[in-house]
C-alpha cells in the first residue's frame, strides 16, 4: 500500500502514537533514536542499491526513462539497468483450494472469495446477460437414468435460468405413484463430472446430464425452448439446421450426398431418404430429429411414435408437419 517506507520496522512498530505535546514518535524506553525513525527519501533510492522493506531485501536493478531524466537533471546522476536473470523454471507452492460441500451455506463462488483474499469480496455477476437474458428460462422434460424399476417411470421437469446459468427440478405430483412430487433440486449453479459448470450449450432433446449422482436424461422441451435455442443456433449445434445438415453429409456415401444436395435445401429435407448410417447419427441425438421436423414445410412428412430412434417411447402422440 502507498505510503511513507520506514528503513527500521522493528523500532516504528515499537514506538507509541503521538502525543499532545510533542509530534515526534518516541520509544517506549523514553528515547528518541532519529536514526531509527527516518523513512526512505529519493536521494537514498538508486539503482543498484538495496533497501530494506518489512525485513526482506530488495535489490534495485533498473527503472523507467522518466525517473532516470529525473535523476540526471535533478541530481546529476546517470543510471544503467543491471541485467538480472530470473529462473522462470521455479515452480512456487500452491496452497490447495478446499473443496466446497453441498449443503455449505453461501455459494462456491462466496466460499472461494473468502479463501483467496484477505477481505472477503462479493462475487461479481453479469448484470449485462442478467439483463438480456431476463426472465428467459429453458425447459425440458426428463427421465432419471437407473436401473431401479420403481424410479424408470418418474418424470421430472428440469429448468435452466439463461440470466445466471442457474439448475432447478421439479417433479410434478403423479396420482398413485407413492412418490410425493414437489421441489426435487434447489436452484443453483452446478457442475459436471469434470468439474466444469453446466451451461446452456450443453442442454438439449437427448443429452444426459447429472446432479449430485443423479443421472437425468432430457426427452422433451416445450416450443419456447426450441425457439430460443433456434434462435441462438451457434450455442446449439442440434439446432442449427447447417449443422444438422454437414454432419449428414459427412455420415452418408458419396452418392447419397450429391443425392441429398441436389433434392433438398437446408429448410426441406425429406427424412424418407436418409440412409442408416445417417439415423445411426441422428439416433444418438434426439434434438436432430426434432429440428429436422420442425424446418419441413407444413403437411410435408408425420412420424409416429418409435420412429425417431431410442428415446421415442417417451412421446405417445404423433408429431406432424
């Protein structure tokens, strides 16, 4: 911090404040040792000295084209840098971060604050996205991943906040079920496996995504989702149509390709005419499938249940264009 550099710390620290009749510092011993309580001026600073600071060493070894000027007209004295090797190749300890445990009260964010500084400081936030992204929330249907038979029938609706990349799930109530539905997942920021937070990219129809050791699977969004994430297609490749398109051609065989492009645009695709290795592709995402669908004009293709790959047992109603 900026301020007055006393060349002896241990008899500053030592001394008393002053008093009423005098304004120098005096020793608890009743002595003055002025000495002792002289601080660092410019004529004791040059380059090639070393000064003392808080009882470590310091060693000047070269300053700025302003100070040396400053020197020269001032003083008349020439300073030359004095070339230093550092040894880049010291690796520093690092101290640990403690993790942060689930039920903790704060945020990981709060927690890390108070573990790096001295002075505990507020998280920042993006007020910017907070308030584009106002109000806007995805939403999806989903399955838990298990083998338990009683939990393979329960549905959850699972909500992603786009202001704050916030998660929460709910499950609706179902009749008969013996599982009281209700909040099943506070609203939090949460992290994948890897330790790398969630964020809207990696929420889509088909993805699987986990929360503190429960494996969802994402089989349904409503229209808003699907229009916002259509509508931000270069944050969700399973939605953007060119994407969607590339990876087909790369899946079929050359003249398949040439057949797709020269038949269909990027907007009318005839699913009719994908070839298996191109379904095996879309299988394995259900979102392709939807947004396929939905870029065919209207009255232009119906699939039924079952025909969109594995996951499609979860939809009972016909979907057409």
């Amino acid at each position: 911090k900026k301020g007055k550099l006393a060349k002896d710390i241990d008899t500053l620290v030592r001394t008393d404040a002053p008093t009423t009749h005098t304004t120098q510092l005096i020793d608890r011993s009743g002595k003055v040792d002025p000495e002792t309580l002289r601080y660092y001026s410019e004529t004791d600073l040059a380059v090639g000295k070393e000064i003392l600071v808080n009882g470590i060493t310091f060693l000047i070894y070269g300053c700025d084209a302003y100070t040396r000027d400053y020197y020269k007209r001032v003083y008349g004295l020439e300073f030359k840098d004095i070339p230093v090797n550092f040894e880049h190749t010291v690796v520093r300890p690092q101290v640990a971060i403690p993790p942060h445990y689930p039920g903790h009260p704060g945020t990981e964010e709060d927690s890390l604050g108070s573990f790096i500084y001295l002075t505990p400081k507020v998280p920042k936030k993006n007020w910017n996205r907070m308030m584009e992204y106002d109000q806007k929330v995805f939403r999806f249907m989903a399955r838990l991943e298990t083998d338990r038979v009683e939990d393979q029938d329960r549905v959850f609706v699972v909500k992603y906040h786009l202001a704050d990349d916030t998660i929460g799930v709910f499950e609706p109530p179902a009749r008969n079920s013996g599982i009281v539905g209700g909040k099943f997942l506070e609203r939090a920021r949460l992290k994948k496996a890897d330790g790398v937070w969630y964020l809207q990219s990696d929420f889509f129809v088909g993805a699987r995504v986990q929360f503190h050791n429960h494996k969802f699977v994402l089989f349904q969004a409503d229209e808003y989702t699907l229009q916002l994430m259509e509508e931000e297609s270069h944050l969700h490749p399973m939605s953007d149509i060119e994407y969607i398109l590339q990876q087909l051609k790369a899946s079929l065989a050359g003249g398949q390709k040439a057949d797709l492009e020269s038949r269909f645009s990027a907007v009318s695709i005839c699913l009719a005419h994908i070839r298996r290795p191109a379904q095996v592709f879309c299988s394995r995402r259900g979102g392709i499938w939807i947004r396929l669908v939905r870029g065919l004009p209207e009255g232009a293709f119906r699939v039924r249940a079952g025909a969109a790959g594995p996951g499609a047992h979860h939809h009972h109603a016909q979907v057409s264009r």
